[in-house]
C-alpha cells in the first residue's frame, strides 16, 4: 500500500480501470515503500517528506521533529526512485549533516550511502575548488577565518599609518 501524502492538489482527476497487469511494461511502476511513514510522523512532518521534488522550507521549534522529518525525505526521494546521488542535505554544522546522514542510513540502509551532505561551508568550498574556474577563481584559494581577516586588517591599517588612537579609525575586530 502506498502511503498517501497530504499535497495533492484539491481537484484532481482520477480514471478507474480494470485491474492492472504487474506484467505489462506500459504499466507504471508504483513505488514499494519499506517505512511507514503515516505511522512514524505526524501531519506536518509527512506532508514535507512527501514532497519529492523542489525545496521545502521547514520551520519549527527545538525538538520538534525536523532533523527527523528531513532524514525521512531522503528516505522517501530514494525510495520513490530518485537517485541518491542526485540528493543534496545540507546544514548549518558537521555534526547534524553526518547524524542526519546516518539517521538516513540507518532507515534505508546502503542506498542511502551515495546522498551527498555536509554544511553549508564545505560543499560551497568544494564546489568552489571544483567550478570556480568558471567565475575566475582558482581552485588553489585560500579561507580566510575571523582571526586571519582580523590579522589582515591589522596589518593594512599598520601600513596606511592608520594604526595611531588619535585618528580615531575603527579597531580590527569592528571592521572584520
């Protein structure tokens, strides 16, 4: 039984027939899924994991599911037959993409392994070394943290004579 989601538009029309043929290759194939997803979240949360294709903005309060809720989508893109490797999860630190990638591995198993994640930080990094070019960016650049730009600044207002109390220019950490 596939389980239904919540975003099907309103007016939606249907044809009956007569039973399908799983043999007859004009047949589409309907998905098998292995977790019960009406079982395991509530409303809000299917209705977002449901949602296959497109981004979905999820806002909710701590401990309300959405970590859950997104590892749930991936299972649910792959197990609709959208390739893993087409997947992208990203988030905001190390330790939420890789807990949200084994969560994912944990439920689906190895299928899961090829979806591609991390922080927001490391895939545009990454990205940037290997498109950068494009945009005229070697792939040789270098990050610069808070306390290299800090250092930066420093040593640019000490050149420009900037660096002297009585002249009142903002201090490195105010323009980093």
């Amino acid at each position: 039984m596939i389980a239904p989601c919540y975003n099907v538009p309103a007016m939606k029309s249907y044809m009956l027939k007569r039973g399908s043929d799983p043999n007859d290759p004009s047949e589409p194939l309907q998905p098998k899924f292995s977790l019960a997803y009406e079982a395991d979240l509530n409303a809000g949360q299917l209705a977002a994991a449901c949602a296959l294709h497109g981004p979905v903005l999820v806002i909710a309060g701590a401990g309300s599911g959405k970590t859950r809720t997104l590892v749930y989508r991936v299972a649910r893109m792959i197990e609709s037959g959208i390739p893993a490797e087409a997947i992208l999860l990203l988030t905001f630190t190390r330790k939420a993409a890789q807990e949200m990638l084994q969560r994912a591995g944990l439920l689906i198993g190895a299928r899961s392994e090829r979806v591609n994640g991390g922080t927001f930080h490391s895939v545009a990094n990454t990205l940037l070394r290997r498109y950068g070019k494009a945009i005229g960016l070697e792939p040789g650049f270098t990050i610069l943290d808070r306390g290299d730009s800090e250092d930066v600044i420093n040593l640019l207002r000490a050149q420009l004579g900037l660096h002297d109390k009585a002249k009142h220019f903002p201090r490195k950490n105010t323009i980093a």
